[in-house]
C-alpha cells in the first residue's frame, strides 16, 4: 500500500473474520469507491470474497461460485503478503472451497453451510483473514 491504511480497511476485515460479510462488503466498498490503484483492485477482490461467502451462506452455489472465482483473480497478484494481510493463504483457502463447491455442485450447496457454525466441511473451514506483523 502506498499510504498508511485506513481504519476501515482493518473494521472490513473484523467483519470479515466475524462473518459479517454483508457489513464486510459495504465497509470495503466504500474504500474501493474512492481509492486508486493498486489498492482499487486489492479492496475489489477480498470484498468478492466477502460477498461469495455472503452467497454461501444464503445457499446461493452460483453467487458464491462466480464471486470466489472473481476474487480469488483478482487478489493473486498481491500474494504472498500485501496491506499486512497473508494473501497467499486467503487465496489458497478460498481456493480450495471454489473446487469443492464446483465439485459438489448447486443440488448440494446446503452441505456446506455448517462452515458457518464453525464446523468443517470436507476438510474445509471458511476463509478467514489473517493479519502478518510488519517487517
């Protein structure tokens, strides 16, 4: 990042990381609305994260299928560290439930919503956020 980051970049991704995507989605795109790049970018991907898992958690397979997709494009080129945030293993982690969303299918999308009681899924827990010291 260019500047200092904004307290609410750090408010979005407490949204994030307490499964407040909706509020996680707003918060962001509030910072995208008015940033450039390539923080424009950065804040577009983890708020299409954001918002898959928004989808997921409504049972909605194709919104959370294309937003992942979405997402996960756009912040691969911030890995492995950018804005203190461990982008590599976000993307790695979103990553492995895009395949198994697209390996289940839309009939079993309801499989995976005890993600969000914090059980796992097939080997999978949702994507959280994890902030890296700096150094």
């Amino acid at each position: 990042m260019t500047d200092e980051i904004p307290v609410e970049f750090w408010q979005g991704i407490e949204q994030f990381n307490s499964q407040e995507f909706y509020a996680c989605h707003d918060t962001l795109e509030a910072l995208w609305m008015e940033a450039g790049e390539p923080e424009k970018r950065f804040y577009q991907g983890t708020l299409q994260i954001a918002v898959a898992l928004y989808h997921l958690g409504n049972q909605n397979w194709r919104g959370a299928v294309i937003l992942l997709g979405e997402g996960i494009n756009r912040l691969s080129y911030y890995q492995p560290i950018y804005a203190e945030i461990a982008v590599e293993e976000l993307l790695g982690q979103s990553a492995k439930l895009l395949s198994a969303l697209q390996q289940a299918g839309p009939e079993e999308v309801a499989k995976f919503v005890p993600l969000f009681a914090g059980r796992e899924v097939a080997g999978l827990q949702l994507p959280r956020i994890i902030k890296v010291p700096k150094s």
